[in-house]
C-alpha cells in the first residue's frame, strides 16, 4: 500500500468558553484481528473511541481527569506516520492511503465529550503489520491542550506450504469450475444462436413461399397466337352435334407455356383476336382452349371441313388464377 500525498493535521483550536466542571476521557485502541494471516485475512479493522467514563478511572496514558472538550483524533501506523485523522467540526476524516477506508466524527457541540475514528484496510499483508497508536486532543478546564493515546500491536503470521497448496488447489478448482460454468454457458448461447438462426431461415422461407402463393394467387397472363393458313391444319378432326346434324372440324393446335406456375389449374379464356378471310368466302370458325394445367395450355383452331378456307387466323388468350 504506497501512500499519496495527503497532509494529515492534528491540532487543536483553542474555545472561548471554558468549564469549571471537567469529566474524565479514555481513549481506547482496538485491531481485529489482531494477527495479519497471509491469505486468510480479508480485511484489518482499526477503531479508536474517546468516551466519558467514571471519575475513580485511574490515570494513565489513556486516560485524562478533568477533560472539557474532545478536539482532535488521529491514528498512526508503526512508522509513526499518520494514517488517518478527524477534527471536530472539520467534516469527514482525512486518509493517507486512497485504497483505505475510513468513518468517523467528533461530537460538534460546543464542548465535546465523545470522538470515534475507525480505519478499514482491505486485503492487508506484512506491510500493514506493526504498532499502531491512537492519539486524541483534549483540552482540560483550564483550555490546556493535552493529549491521551494508546497503542495496538497487529502481527503477521505467513503462511506455510502446505497451506498454501491447499489454497492454491482451492482457488484452482474454483477458477476450474468457473471456466466450466462459462463454457457451458458458451454453449448455450452458440446453441441458441443456432437456434436463432434456424428459426429465422424458417421464417424467411415462410415468408417467402407465402409471397411466391401471393404471386401466383394474383398472377394474370395475356397473350396472342397465330394458327396460319386453314388448309396446314392438320392435328385433328372433332365433330360438333346440333340438332340431328353432326359436323367435322379440322384443327391446328399451338402450345403456350405460362411464366409462372399456378397452385391449382387457372382459368383460361380465348377469343378470335382477328383473322383474313377468302374474298367473297365464309368460314365457320371456332377457338378454344383444351390440355390446361398449372404451367401451359393449347390453344385449337378449327374450321369447318366442308366449307370456307382462311389464310389466317390471331387468337388472343388470357389466364389467371381461379377464384378471381
């Protein structure tokens, strides 16, 4: 524990009022634990008191008759030094150390009968081993100033190798543990980081598959075919019934492919976009659509066998999902 620059004063301020009737003050010193054990202690607790006690108290360095005003208290280590040091009326206690703590306070009447200092030092080792004394002001009736003190004695024990090895296995499988635990906690988070992961491609793909139904589901196609000349349709004849009359059509048939496959058999419309005929002929002329499914149709022309002949003949179509 290396010191920084902090003056530490103990004086006393004189009063201007005085007392004929004085009481008699003990300062006492106390140190727990009074042994510094390597290792084993955490923490050295100083405290220092000054308390009126009876009158038949015998006088010794600690002790003061005819006390009137506690004024100062300070504590100082083996080399004499002071550590720490409270004034009354002077606020909180001044430290020497800044990894040390400190509490205390002197009663702020005008005449004081009782003071307190207490020192914490955490994680001590042999450097804070030694005499430590406790040092109060007080002034008597007649507003002497005079001191009482008394002294403590911390000592350090080291620890021996066996001890030390037991320690040191004991901080070793703490630390042993601590790395499991954090391993295993490691693992956890990787797992659900997968995990995460995981659950966001299926969300992505959901997302995804329902964009591609939205798609598909609103999709709507058009477009135009041309079935040539009559007298080149040859992929087919069908026959019409009316009446008692049956009549025979030959066809030419034109694949079309959708851009986008449906989720279920679209509709499809077809309708004679436009056509040219024979001059001073007609032609009985239908269109329809026939093998639909999901990704393609065909378009048939046909025309009636037993008379009429066209050149050619555009046939507009549209698709779209059913249910539109």
């Amino acid at each position: 524990m290396l010191p920084y620059a902090v003056s530490l004063v103990c004086f006393a301020v004189g009063l201007m009022i005085g007392s004929s009737f004085g009481f008699t003050a003990e300062l006492t010193l106390t140190s727990s634990p009074q042994e510094i054990q390597m290792v084993e202690t955490k923490t050295l607790e100083l405290k220092c008191d000054i308390v009126e006690v009876a009158d038949s108290t015998p006088t010794s360095d600690s002790v003061m008759k005819n006390a009137n005003d506690v004024n100062a208290i300070a504590i100082l280590d083996a080399n004499n030094e002071g550590v720490v040091s409270v004034l009354k009326g002077g606020g909180d206690p001044i430290i020497r150390y800044k990894d040390f703590k400190e509490k205390g306070a002197i009663a702020n009447a005008s005449l004081s009968r009782t003071g307190w200092l207490h020192l914490s030092v955490p994680y001590p080792d042999i450097s804070n081993s030694g005499t430590y004394k406790c040092i109060g002001t007080v002034y008597d009736i007649n507003e002497n100033s005079q001191r009482i003190s008394e002294d403590t004695i911390v000592t350090y024990k080291p620890a021996d190798i066996e001890h030390l090895a037991l320690h040191f296995n004991d901080m070793a499988k703490k630390l042993n543990k601590a790395q499991e635990t954090i391993k295993g906690q490691k693992m956890e988070i990787e797992e659900q980081a997968k995990q995460l992961n995981k659950t966001q491609e299926i969300i992505k793909t959901e997302i995804e598959e329902q964009n591609t139904i939205i798609r598909q589901q609103t999709h709507l196609e058009t477009g135009t075919v041309i079935c040539g000349r009559s007298d080149e349709w040859n992929d087919g004849d069908i026959t019409i019934t009316q009446g008692n009359n049956v009549y025979t059509f030959k066809t030419r048939s034109k694949p079309v492919t959708f851009t986008h496959r449906y989720p279920t058999h679209p509709v499809v419309s077809v309708a004679v976009q436009d056509g040219q005929w024979l001059a001073g002929r007609s032609a009985w002329i239908r269109v329809d659509a026939t093998y639909v499914t999901r990704s393609s149709f065909k378009v048939r022309c046909a025309i009636y066998k037993d008379a009429g002949r066209i050149y050619q003949l555009r046939v507009r179509w549209t698709v779209f999902p059913a249910g539109i």
